[in-house]
C-alpha cells in the first residue's frame, strides 16, 4: 500500500476515529524524534548549560564540544574504519547470502531442505550467545603472519556469519516467489546454472539485493559489543565503540560526548533518507511477495 492510499483511507474515517489516530501517531513520531533533539541540542551547548539543565537549546552555540570528540575519540580515522567495515559486510553478505539463498530455492540437491531449515534455527539464537566462542575461535585462526583477532577482515566475517541466517531466508523467499519458468527459458536457451544465476536471478532480485544492503549496512554501522571485545587497537575501532572512549569512569564530557553520537548518527539518517523509497520498495516487492 503506497502513502498516497493510506492517507486516503485515514481521511475517510470518521472524525471520532480518525483524530485520536493522527494524536496517537504523532505522540509516537515525537517520542522517536525526542532523543535526536536532546543529542543534537546538546551537541552545541556547553558542559555549563548541562550541569544547570540536561534539557534545553544552547545559551551560546559553540562547536567546541565537535572539537573536543574529534580529537579525544580519533573519529576521523574511527569514521573511516567504520566505512571500510560496513561496506566489507555488506558485499560479502549479499554475495554469500545471494548464492546460498539460490541453491535452497531453485537447485535441486537432496539435503537442501535439511541446510535451510538448519539456518532458520540460528535466526532465534541471540548473537551475543556467540560472543566468547567467537573471540576464542578468532584468536586461533591464523592469517599469514598474524590472527583474525583486532582485524577489520575479522569482525567483517563475524557480520557476515551473524546475519547470514536472516540474510538466507530474505533472498530464498524472494527467489522462490520467481517463476520456475524463467529457469526453464534460461536452459533452454543454452545458459548454465552460473549464467542463469548471474544474468537472470540476480538482475530480477534488485529489490531484495537493495532490501539486503541497507539492513546490514546499517546493522555493521551501529554494532558495538563484537566491535568492543574484538577490535581493541586505535587503527581498527570503528565510530561506536570510539563514541564510547569520551565517556570515562572519572573523566565526564556530556557535551563532547553528545558531538561523538550526532557524528556517528548522521550516516545513519542520511542513508535513510536517500535510500528510502528504494527502501521502501524493496520490502514491498521482496519480502512481502
């Protein structure tokens, strides 16, 4: 159903109905916005203004807070891992993902039902169950000189590996909503099973594959607890968990630390917002098939 229908159907209801809706709705979107407002407000304030009210506009807007986060918690370099390791996971997710979800969809082996049902079972378990294991199997995987452990390819294979699963079901239930025949087509007119994936299903799950990239590239960009125990050097921890250094034990710089999140937020929200019809569209056309 498209913006324009829902507004219409909305409208139509009677006032008595339509009126606590549109209240209620709108107590949901300022409870979502509130938070946004208290960062960012307070991102321009001073460490005075805080201590007097944790809630207010700037008495004299400042980007000394900025300042203090860029330089205390590297976010240059941190803002640059987080890129490398967002974009990392979402090419090797929608690549493993893609193939995994063609083979349980459209090519026949006999333990393909048993794989994906296997998969279906990881969706319930919680990631953070897998965090020891996971930290001790990366410190004893060697790679050449050194271990996957405080490596960006490390926590790169985690992302995948996590949401692998959800990742699977999305693509295989997007596959499976395709019609056999365009498989038929393909074979007959010559083209093998890699060719009919790579010209044919591929181009055909545009929506989904756009469904896949924003979901995990938000997911890697806003992680924090495998980032924390598995990236523990300067030169790989990505933008959360470097936020996080601003606030000390002993040390406290509300402000600065308000600057560090507004940063570490505004990828997000631009993605968001240039993304989302393209968004949209694709859990229309994907996952509600």
């Amino acid at each position: 159903m498209n913006e324009r229908g829902t507004t219409g159907r909305l409208m139509r209801l009677p006032a008595a109905q339509r009126w606590p809706l549109i209240i209620g709705m709108l107590l949901l979107s300022a409870s979502a916005f509130f938070p946004l407002y208290v960062m960012a407000s307070n991102a321009f304030r001073t460490n005075l203004d805080w201590a007097n009210s944790q809630i207010g506009l700037p008495t004299t807007a400042s980007l000394d807070a900025f300042r203090r986060a860029w330089d205390g918690a590297s976010i240059g370099s941190s803002f640059v891992n987080s890129i490398e390791i967002s974009v990392g996971t979402v090419v090797l997710s929608v690549a493993v993902a893609t193939m995994a979800a063609y083979a349980c969809s459209k090519i026949a082996w006999w333990p393909r039902q048993g794989i994906f049902l296997f998969l279906l079972f990881w969706i319930v378990v919680p990631p953070l169950v897998l965090l020891v294991p996971v930290y001790i199997e990366l410190a004893n995987m060697p790679l050449i000189h050194t271990n996957l452990l405080d490596s960006k390819l490390g926590i790169v294979l985690v992302y995948t590996a996590v949401n692998l699963p959800f990742n699977v079901y999305l693509m295989t239930a997007y596959f499976r909503s395709l019609p056999d025949e365009l498989l038929e087509a393909a074979r007959i007119d010559g083209a093998s099973v890699p060719q009919t994936f790579a010209l044919v299903m591929v181009p055909l799950a545009r929506p989904a594959l756009a469904t896949l990239a924003i979901f995990n590239f938000l997911w890697a960009w806003n992680e924090f607890m495998f980032a924390l125990f598995i990236l523990t050097s300067t030169s790989t921890k990505p933008l959360t968990v470097a936020v996080q250094q601003l606030q000390g034990r002993f040390d406290q710089d509300p402000t600065a630390l308000m600057a560090g999140l507004c940063i570490a937020t505004l990828p997000v929200i631009g993605v968001y917002l240039i993304f989302q019809r393209h968004l949209v569209r694709a859990i229309t056309a994907g996952v509600g098939k």
